[in-house]
C-alpha cells in the first residue's frame, strides 16, 4: 500500500491513513498492521484469524 498522490515508491500498511502518531510511527513496519475497524475484522474473518475486543489489545491489530 502506497499513499495517495504523494510519489512515494516505500510500501506502506493501513496506518498510513491514521491520524494517531502511535499508529503512524508504525506505518513503515513489514506487517500488515489494521487500526480497529469494520475492515479489520472483515480481513480476519475472511483468512480464518483470531482477533481479540480492544479493550485487552493496543489500537491497531496485525492481520497478515
């Protein structure tokens, strides 16, 4: 995943379009890093992977 209009060629994962710096410091790492939302969990019920409630786990989730 790349940003939008911005000519960068380094990958990037889902945080990139968080507002958060916790979760933008984050957005270069080789995992398929997903803040907590609909399409989150979507992607971990589609590949068969657990996901756990936000209340015990940080606010971004690695659904690789």
């Amino acid at each position: 995943m790349f940003p939008p209009g911005q000519g960068i060629s380094r990958p990037y994962n889902h945080l990139i379009f968080e507002k958060s710096p916790y979760l933008l410091q984050h957005a270069e790492n080789p995992v398929g890093w997903y803040p907590w939302n609909t399409e989150a969990f979507r992607q971990a019920r589609e590949e068969d992977k657990p996901s756990s409630s936000p209340s015990v786990m940080p606010p971004a989730i690695g659904a690789m």
